[in-house]
C-alpha cells in the first residue's frame, strides 16, 4: 500500500512506525485501508491519532513581546524601536578577530567553561572596572548569551516552593524559569516616574521562603540605575536573610550623567551571594551572537557549571576568541560606551523636542521612556501595535512586564535608540507629527 495514498499521510506515518494502533480508542478502517481513529467519513486533516494531551508547565505564557512587536514591525516595513537590538554592526577590529579565528582552524569544541583568554579578559575586566578579584578559572563562565545564565543560575538555586523576588517591570525571561523550577516569583511593583525600588517593601516580603532576589540595573524596560542607597537596603537584609542574588547587569556599560555602575562585584558581602550575569552582545553591538558570561564565587560557579554544562556545553570558539582578543586590545571600546549612548539618548530626546510626548531622561541602558497620555487615552499594548501599523513606528508596551496590569503606569511606551542618526531622526519625526 502507497503511504501516499492515505489521506492523512501523517497520520499513518504515526500510526505504521509507531506501532500504536491497538492502543487506540476508536480504531477503523478508513478508505485507504490503514488503521485509523477516524471513519473513512472523516478522515481528513491533521488530527493526531493519539490523543496526547501535553499539559504545559507554562500556561500562561506566550510569545515574547519583542517577537511579537518586531514581527508585526517588519510586516508593516516599520522603523523598529521595539526589540533592543543596534541597527548598526559592531566594530571592525572585533569582526577582523572572529573572521580570523573562523578561517584558521578554530572551529571545534572549547572548553564547557568558556576559552581561557576570554574568561581572563572578563577577570581582568571587574577588577578594572569594580576593584574585585575574581579568579578567571573558578569563578567565570561563558554562557550563550545573558538569557542561558539567567536559566542556569536560577536552576541553580531555586527549588520546588522557594520564593523569588522580581521588580516589575521584570524582564520577561525570570518568571518562567523560576515557575519551571517549581518556584514562586513575588513580584514587587515599580512607579513610574523613577522607578526606584521600595525597600520598605522588600522587607515586608522577604521571609524564610525567600531563596533569590533578582535585582537589574540598569534596568530595562526603564532605564533606571541602583544607586549607593540601593545597596545599602540590600545589604541591610543581606545580613538578616539567606537569600541569593541574581545581578541582570547586561546594560553594566551603558549609565549616564557620570553616574558609577553598582556591580554586586564590588561588595564582597553581597558578592558572595551573587550570580553576576552580563552579555557582550549589548556592550559590543552584536545581540545576534549571543554570548554572555556569569561571574561568582567558586562554591557558586560550580553549580551553575553542573547545569550549563547540559544546557548548552559552550559557546562557539571563534567569537569566543575574537571577543578576548577585542577585549584585550580595545578596552577604550567598553570605557567610552557611556558617552556613544548618552549622545545618541540626547540626540533622540532632542529630536522630540516641541512633541507632546513627556519624559525622564534614561539614566541607563539603550532605552527611553515616553509618555503619551498627552496624545491618547487608549491603552499602551493596543497603541504600540497601531502605531507600528499606521505611523511605521514599533516600540515596546511597558505594562506587559507586571503580573498585576493594575500597577503598571497607564501610558508609558518603551523606545530603543541603539540606532543610526538618520533612524532617530525619522522617529522623531513621526513622534512629533503627533
Ligand atoms: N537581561 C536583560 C535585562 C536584557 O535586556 C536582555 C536582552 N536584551 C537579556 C537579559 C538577555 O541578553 P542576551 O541577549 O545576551 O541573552
Ligand atoms: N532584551 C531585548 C529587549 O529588551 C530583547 C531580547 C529578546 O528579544 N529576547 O528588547
């Protein structure tokens, strides 16, 4: 019998190799002579013949606001502010360095841990930058990308009924890894207009159940930064509780207005407690290539190394390679990063000058706030769609990033402006034809 000659050629693919026919509930003969659930009356379609129903472990989530949003973008050929990503390529030098490494032999499996140049790079990096001694052997791991070590770390910790603090707007990848590890995030609002953390609130929330807390700066989707005030709360609770920290410092290279970044490398009490996590695609314009690192203690990194190690092994050699090299030679790159993104904040900002649009300047990362309720009363996930389908301008809704839409502020829209002049300039000037 030609399996072509079934109607539902997957269907009886399914049911030959998989040998399940008797394990079916309404087994018949359909008009090509195969087994099948249904009655050759309605055999047609795609229907499985078992029926398998696979209860998600996340029911509640679905496709990321940034897919979503730079979907609907390049459908409608709009100028994308939407998903953080530069529209310009990273430097020269470093693509020189990965193209070399690609073309002469460096192509197999690094070590699980990350190359040894790239890992002391990193080292030599914080204690540059932070004043901390951290070992490039046991305490810095090359992860694919910030995203892979946010997974790893807090599979590292958390366990089924521990509890997990997050700020909302939380970034949106914590709270599904938490709940995959059978714990509970807590999520604790920000307002608008600064954003800062209520540390009142934290205490009132930590507890024995208390097992991470997971603190962004410079935060994304706000742009707000931690300040010495901020660490002080912390370690305040830090001494009374046994909580981790999970440090999201991916924008760690991108504070303006001569304000210093927080890294909990800096505190050796908060350290030791501490998963570091940062990406190279942000700070080197190169999200596409997805290599981050988690710097901790060796207790700690030896946890996370149990779990990246069958996450993803490691991350490719020759981008690996090229960025130590990059590092090594062009630490200027990373040093003078504030200033190219505060000029391009300001350019933008100038750009919307005369708009109805209010803001706060960012104080960090590569995103900008704005407020519309001057121009429109309608809701922010609805207004950013129709604005990238009839101005051809994408941005991202904040409220999406609370539990609770309650909390979230009412008219706030997220605009990226890791972007070419020109493309700024075309922005401003569909945000100021409002
Ligand atoms: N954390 C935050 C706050 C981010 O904004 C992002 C992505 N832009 C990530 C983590 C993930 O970084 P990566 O692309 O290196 O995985
Ligand atoms: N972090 C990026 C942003 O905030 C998006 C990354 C992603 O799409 N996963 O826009």
């Amino acid at each position: 019998m030609a399996e072509a000659a079934h109607p539902n050629r997957a269907e009886a693919l399914i049911s030959k190799y998989f040998d399940i026919k008797s394990q079916l509930q309404l087994p018949g003969a359909c008009a090509s002579g195969w087994v099948c659930q249904y009655s050759p009356r309605f055999c047609s379609g795609y229907k499985p013949i078992v029926s398998l129903r696979l209860d998600s472990k996340l029911p509640d989530v679905g496709t990321t606001i940034f897919s979503v949003m730079s979907g609907l973008a390049a459908q409608h050929q709009a100028l994308n502010l939407s998903q953080g990503y530069p529209d310009f390529d990273g430097p020269e030098a470093l693509l020189d360095r990965v193209t070399h490494y690609m073309t002469h032999g460096f192509n197999q499996y690094p070590p699980m841990i990350g190359v040894d140049s790239l890992r002391h790079a990193v080292s030599d990096k914080v204690a540059d930058l932070y004043g901390a001694q951290v070992d490039g052997d046991t305490e810095v791991t090359i992860s694919a990308g910030a995203t892979e070590a946010l997974f790893c770390a807090i599979a590292a910790v958390v366990r089924p009924g521990d509890e997990v603090i997050v700020f909302d707007p939380a970034y949106d990848s914590y709270a599904p890894v938490v709940a995959l590890q059978g714990g509970h995030t807590i999520h604790i609002p920000l307002s608008a207009p600064d954003f800062q953390i209520d540390w009142n609130q934290v205490a009132a929330k930590v507890s024995d159940k208390t097992r991470l807390i997971i603190i962004n700066t410079p935060h994304n989707p706000t742009g707000a930064v931690c300040g010495e005030a901020d660490i002080a709360a912390l370690r305040e609770l830090a001494q009374k509780h046994n909580f981790y920290i999970l440090a999201d410092e991916v924008y760690e290279h991108i504070v303006f207005d001569g304000q210093a970044h927080l890294s909990m490398c800096r505190y050796p009490d908060l350290y030791e407690r501490s998963f570091v996590v940062s990406s190279f695609g942000k700070t080197y314009h190169v999200t596409g290539w997805k290599v981050g690192y988690c710097v901790a203690p060796p207790d700690l990194s030896a946890e996370f190394r149990r779990i990246h190690q069958f996450v993803n092994f490691t991350v490719n050699t020759p981008v690996q390679l090229g960025l130590a090299d990059f590092l090594n030679t062009h630490p200027q790159h990373h040093r003078q990063l504030p200033d190219f993104y505060q000029r391009k904040r300001d350019y933008f900002l100038g750009q919307l000058q005369g708009s109805k649009f209010t803001w706060q300047p960012s104080a960090g990362t590569y995103f900008q706030l704005l407020d519309y309720s001057a121009l429109s009363a309608a809701q922010d996930v609805e207004l950013a769609k129709r604005w990238t389908e009839q101005l051809k301008l994408a941005s991202i809704p904040v409220s999406v990033f609370y539990e609770d839409r309650s909390c979230a502020p009412k008219s706030l829209l997220r605009f990226c402006f890791a972007k070419d002049d020109a493309t700024l300039a075309r922005a401003g000037e569909i945000l100021c034809s409002l």
